[in-house]
C-alpha cells in the first residue's frame, strides 16, 4: 500500500519550522534552504498553512488572519472535514461590491445599479451567506455573523431594487418623492451601525483584516449621508455618493486580498501576501517576549 508524508509543524517561530517529519517511517530530513526562508517569511507576516501551528492535541491558539476571517487568535480547526470557507465569501462579497462601486462612481456614465442585481441574489447573497453556514461548521462565530449578514445584505438589496419584480421602490415613490430615499438611507445607515460594531472587534487583528471593515464602514456612512442629505434636485448627492463608491472599490479590491492571503501558500504560489499585524496585536505581543501563546502576559 502507498504511503503518504505527513507534514507537522511544531511552531511558527523560524527555529521550529526547520524540520519536516513523515508520519510514517519516522525519519526526519533537514528543509532546503527555499523551503526554511518560506517558512520564515510566514511566521514573521502570521499567516499561511507553515505559519499556522500545529500541536498533537490542537488545543495551541493561532494568531488574527483575515484569511481565515478570525480577527483574534483562534483555536485550529480539528479534523477539518471541509475548506476554508472565508475566501470564498469575501471574494463573493468583493465582486459584488466592485460592481456596485463602480455605479455608485457613475463609472462610463453608468448609474442605475439593476446589473448588480443578478450578482447580489446569486454570488454575494447566496454563495456569500453559504460561506457564512461553513463558517458555522468550523466554528467561527466572528466570520459566520459577517459573511451571513452581508450575505442577507445583498439579497435584501436585490429584493428592493429588482426591476418590475416586488416594485418596492415604485411604491416608495409613488407616496412621496423622497420616501425612497429617505427609507434606502436609513437603510444603509443600520449596515453602518453594524459595520461598526464588527470593525472594533478587527482593532487587534492584522492592517488588511482592520482596513477592509474600515473601508466598508467609510462606504455604508457615506452612501447612506448621499441619500439621506440630497441635492437641489432632490435626488442624492452625487459627491458624497461618488466618494461612497471610491470606499466601496477600496473595499472589494482589500477583500480579495485578504481572499487570496487565505488561498496561497506553498504548495500553490511563488509568491506570499503579507497582511502586517498591528504593533498592539497578540501576534506582535508574542514577538516582543510579552504575553505567551495563549494570550497571557508573561510576568
């Protein structure tokens, strides 16, 4: 019967990442020198399967990884029977959200959203909300309740804008003039309460992870002030709009990178993407000798 090596790091600090160990003739070899930078680089930028440690009994914490949608350090996932769900749901939260930026930028004249539609009931509504259930299944809450929640977000705004189907703005407008707008300002007004909620909790994360909340969260204000703080003409305000939908693109094209720092590593990339934890962060403590890989201080 074929057999297979099993690779297990016992450390992602570069002392620990020199040796690689088969499973089953118990032999050990010395990296190569490529092999001994890559893993280097990993541990120093915290992120990446040689970055990720792994213990005999699982129970060592790993530090914040946008990758992984954990803004905090994270127990590794134990006998994982599926994926990693969080690139999957940020890239289909970034092509959405690309689109709509665009729009919203009034992008070769472009200004009513109903092309966004099909994307936002399909690939960010659907298969955004699916990634969410998945997040469930490995038990991160902080990333099951982001990509659920803007899952539902752009079904919701699927629902409202869908041309001719359940005529939600047309029956808004035939009210009032501004009833609309009034109401689909308030809206994304609650989306950037909300956004703002789970930007604290990326405070201690990594710059990548804390600049996309921050981004959307600059995006949802800006759009929901457009709407609600109209122009002369009574339609919304289309520099505040335009600079929502500058935040918008900031934040598609910083989700796909978080999305591709989860994806690539060795086995696929020649090159890694760095994602820089904050000074105050549990990975930058760690290194500086102050709290332990628990999270504890060490006296």
């Amino acid at each position: 019967m074929a057999t297979h090596p099993n690779t297990d790091f016992t450390g992602n600090a570069p002392d620990n990442l020199s040796k690689e160990t088969n499973g089953n003739d118990g032999m050990n070899r010395q990296m190569t020198h490529e092999e001994h930078q890559t893993a280097k680089a990993a541990a120093r930028f915290g992120y990446g399967p040689l970055a990720h440690v792994n213990t005999a009994n699982g129970e060592q914490r790993l530090p914040a990884f946008g990758g992984e949608f954990q803004p905090g350090l994270y127990k590794q996932v134990k006998d994982r029977g599926i994926a990693n769900p969080a690139p999957l749901g940020l890239c289909a939260f970034a092509l959405t959200t690309f689109v709509l930026g665009l729009i919203n930028m009034g992008t070769r004249g472009l200004s009513a959203p109903n092309l966004v539609v099909g994307l936002a009931f399909g690939y960010g509504g659907l298969v955004q909300l699916l990634a969410g259930m998945w997040e469930m299944a490995v038990g991160n809450t902080f990333g099951a309740t982001a990509l659920s929640s803007y899952g539902g977000f752009w079904l919701s705004f699927a629902v409202i804008l869908t041309p001719g189907g359940f005529d939600i703005q047309a029956q808004l407008m035939a009210a009032s003039d501004t009833a609309f707008y009034d109401e689909f300002g308030l809206y994304l007004m609650g989306w950037f309460i909300f956004t703002t909620l789970l930007l604290f909790c990326t405070l201690r994360s990594t710059v990548a992870f804390f600049s996309l909340f921050f981004s959307l969260d600059m995006a949802f204000l800006l759009l929901g002030i457009g709407y609600l703080h109209r122009d002369a003409m009574g339609a919304p305000n289309p520099p505040v709009i335009k600079a929502g939908g500058f935040f918008a693109l900031l934040a598609a094209f910083l989700a796909w990178y978080n999305a591709l720092a989860g994806i690539a590593d060795d086995s696929n990339s020649f090159f890694i993407v760095p994602v820089a934890h904050f000074p105050w962060s549990v990975k930058a403590m760690q290194e500086k000798g102050k709290i332990d890989a628990e999270g504890n201080k060490i006296a």
